[in-house]
C-alpha cells in the first residue's frame, strides 16, 4: 500500500488555459514545509506530467508533497504547445502560484526534467516562494540551443540555489559545455553527474529513485 494520497484537479493560467494537475500528498506529516513543483520533458516530443510520476511518488512517500502538471496543449490541458517553451513559463508560475494558495506552503523548490528545464528556469525569479532550482538534463548544447537559448539567462543569473543533474554521455550537452555555462552561474551552482548515462536513459523509470534522493540531498542542503 502507497504512502502517499492522489489528488486531481485543474489549475487555471492568467491567460485562460486549462492545466491538468495532479498532487502526490504524504500521509504522514509533511516534511520541511517545502512542496516540489515537477516540469515535464518538452511536449512537442511526448513530454507529459506521468513521466515524472515515478519521481513525484517517490518524493511523497518521504514525507514531500509533490505536483506533477499536463502544460499547455498535453493531454487534457487546453491551450497549445510552444516551440521555444516561453508560453509554458506561464504555465508553472500559474502552478506555483496555486500551490502557494492551496497547499499552504511557503516554499517550493522547482525541477525540470529536459526541456522542462529552462522553462523552469525561466520561472524561477518570477515566483517568490522557489527557494531552490534542480535541472534533471538540462539541454545546453548548441542545437538545443536553438529552442530554447533564450531561456539561459534566467537561470544562470538567478541567486537562488541550483543543482544540475546529468550523465555524462547526455548527448545534446557536453559536461564541458554544463560547466563552461555554470562558470558565469550568480548564486550556488551545484553539478550532479552519473558516469556513462544518456541523456533519455536518466529520463526512464530506472533513474527515478536516484533522482528522488539527489533532490532530497538537496533539499537537507539549502
């Protein structure tokens, strides 16, 4: 028997859009008053929220409330999907916002996975209550680049603490090119890398609870 409670709604974005939303609730007490906010892989590739429900499950059965949510255009959210992800961004503030309302928590601590990354990123300043950022994959190399380049700067000029995961074998960043960007990083800048991973390789299921306790790490650390 899980851990954690199940709960579905919808979250709606100053624009009008319709976000699918799911939130994993620990039964027990909840940890460190600190909700997890999850940004799913890019949508125009099959990114959707239950790709992380390996990772928001897991998080709730230790104790931390986790919300995993469609964006825009994916599954049951209205709206549609953006190539640069920079309507997306609206779409995670507009989450973080209703968790800071409903679950009544101060602090939220921001993940995205893949392309979900920069759009986090992106949101990162926007939202007062994001007390740390962790990018599982985050695409920085140069055709990537192309998407979502613009989404660096946010990120990278944010003071706020940050943790970037990655395997070494990513494919669409380089470790040298992960450092070589988090050299100009304001703030904490931490690089997790897991030896002879690929990129959509630390994505699946078999990474989920690696990734569950690196974000822990990280929470006992800010």
């Amino acid at each position: 028997m899980s851990n954690y409670a199940l709960e579905s709604c919808t979250v709606e974005t100053p624009d009008g859009v319709n976000l699918r939303t799911r939130v994993f609730k620990p039964k027990d007490e909840i940890k460190d008053n600190i909700v997890i906010v999850l940004v799913h892989p890019y949508s125009i590739l099959g990114g959707c929220q239950s790709l992380l429900k390996g990772i928001a499950s897991g998080l709730a059965e230790k104790g931390y409330p986790a919300v995993t949510f469609d964006m825009r255009g994916v599954g049951r959210s209205t709206g549609r999907a953006s190539l640069t992800g920079f309507a997306e961004v609206k779409d995670v503030i507009a989450v973080c916002n209703w968790v800071s309302h409903n679950l009544s928590s101060d602090k939220i601590l921001l993940v995205g996975s893949s392309a979900g990354a920069p759009i986090a990123g992106s949101a990162v300043d926007k939202i007062e209550q994001v007390v740390g950022y962790v990018s599982l994959g985050y695409p920085f190399g140069m055709m990537a680049s192309v998407l979502f380049g613009r989404h660096h700067k946010a990120i990278l000029q944010s003071p706020k603490t940050k943790l970037f995961v990655m395997g070494t074998r990513d494919g669409f960043t380089s470790v040298k090119q992960l450092k070589n960007k988090l050299n100009s990083a304001a703030g904490r800048s931490d690089i997790h890398l897991i030896e002879g991973v690929s990129h959509f390789e630390m994505e699946g299921p078999a990474y989920d609870a690696q990734m569950v306790n690196l974000i822990l790490e990280f929470i006992a650390s800010l």
